[in-house]
C-alpha cells in the first residue's frame, strides 16, 4: 500500500499548504470545490487502496518475467523516477485523447477553480479505466511492484505543489521540470493552452514531443473543461462523463462507431 501510506504521510504537509495558500489567497477558493475536492480524495484513494490489494499478487507474477534482476541503489532509485516519468507523461497524454481515459481524468480537471485542493480532485475510476496499466513495462523490466508504486507515489506528491496560482515562473527550473505555470496551462482551457502540458515532474517530455505550451501573461488562463459542470456533487462530479460516454456509445451504428466513441477523441458530456 506504498502510494496510500506516502500520500497518508505528507498529509500534513499538504493541509499547511492548503491552510497558508487559503488564509493569503482567500479570492481563489470556493468552500464549496474543496469540499468536493477533498471527498473525491477520499474515494480515490479507498478505491486504489482496494485495486493495489487486488492487482498486487497479479504485478508480482507478472515480475517473475521479468528481463533484469534490478538492485535497489541510488542510480536504479533515479532510473526508476525518469521512466516512470516518462511512462506518466504518456498516460496523462492518452488521458485527454482517449474518451476511455478521459471519462476518469475529466474528473482532475471539472472545477474552474485552481488551488492547492485541485489537486486532491481525482476519480475512483482510475483502476477500472487502467492507468496501472502504464506501469506495466517497468515491472517487466525488471523493477519490483512494491519499488514501482513507491516511486508513483512520489510523483503524484511532487505534483500537489504545481496547483497553485501563488507561485510565478521560477527561471531555470521551468527548462527541466513542470512548475506551477506550466501546470497552470495544463489546466487551462483558452485556444493554445488546451491539451498541453502533460508532464508529471519533468517537463522535458512536452518539449521533445511537441506538447508544451508556455504560459503568456497576455493569455491569463481559464479553468475547468470544455462544457462546463457547475457542479460540487462527488457523485455527479465522478460519473458524468461515463453516462455521457454509454449513452452516446449505445446511439452510434455500428460496432467501428461505437469503439471510436470509446477510443476516439473525447466529447463534452453538455
């Protein structure tokens, strides 16, 4: 349960970013998001916390296949970060062009608002959708399961700190990693800024593959996604995009039809 236990463990740390952002920077919050916010949280973490219990006995059969035996050591800690990095860059990417992954992820990005709390916004679809899927390829190389979700965990903490609108451009640091700018354009839905920035700690990976997009002061962002919400509800907040996702699958003709509605680029559920 390594994402669980570290995520459990820097929660302190996150509440007083929460408390300190909310108290000098009241005009970006919503009581009402991040309560939201906060019980999508929850759920996430309820549902990964099952799906890792369920999935683990399968991820350490699958490592008995495995191409290398790799050694814990500094250098295997870092190559472990910078392919799972990588392989996050790729998930996040499919995530806003797949409808499948979407229907999950959609959930990140629905609220206008953006604060440090956006980042507890997360679905409890993602073991259905398959995002542990990407993680595959490192077990099969040769990283142990319990190694590979510990570095998984680790990423998703670094990426609480890019959700804020406290935080200006940070010089050199923005040509090697996301910041909160670039994560701030990730989140935004003006024409130049949608689809762009998928990285998780290095944003290398949008420049080498032609998805960055630097924010412009000219171009303050707009938040939330293509056919707005307007809703604080878990529930409705969570499967919104699924029931849009069937419904309009079950109307197309056609089988073809129908996987390009579930593979294809997403729609908006309004």
């Amino acid at each position: 349960m390594s994402i669980e236990v570290i995520l459990l463990a820097l929660s302190p740390l996150f509440i007083a970013f929460v408390s300190y952002e909310f108290i000098k920077h009241r005009r970006y919050y919503d009581i009402a998001d991040s309560l939201a916010n906060t019980a999508l949280a929850l759920m996430h973490q309820a549902a990964d916390a099952i799906a890792l219990l369920l999935l683990m006995p399968f991820f350490y059969w699958l490592h008995q296949y495995r191409l290398f035996d790799i050694e814990l050591s500094l250098v295997t800690v870092f190559a472990a970060f910078v392919l799972q990095d990588f392989l996050y860059y790729w998930f996040h990417k499919a995530s806003h062009h797949i409808h499948w992954l979407w229907a999950a992820h959609v959930v990140h990005h629905s609220s206008t608002k953006m604060n440090f709390t956006t980042a507890f916004r997360q679905s409890l679809m993602y073991p259905l959708a398959g995002m542990w899927l990407f993680w595959l390829p490192i077990i099969l190389i040769g990283f142990e399961p319990l190694h590979v979700f510990t570095v998984v965990a680790l990423n998703l903490a670094f990426q609480f700190f890019v959700h804020t609108q406290v935080v200006g451009k940070l010089g050199w640091i923005e040509t090697l990693f996301n910041t909160p700018s670039h994560h701030r354009v990730h989140h935004a839905i003006n024409p130049g800024y949608l689809d762009k920035n998928f990285a998780g700690v290095l944003i290398i990976w949008d420049k080498l593959f032609g998805s960055y997009a630097e924010e412009l002061e000219e171009k303050p962002c707009s938040y939330g996604i293509v056919g707005q919400l307007n809703s604080n509800n878990p529930i409705k907040i969570t499967f919104h995009q699924w029931t849009h996702l069937v419904k309009t699958a079950c109307k197309a003709k056609g089988i073809t039809a129908k996987l390009k509605v579930v593979f294809g680029y997403p729609t908006s559920s309004h």
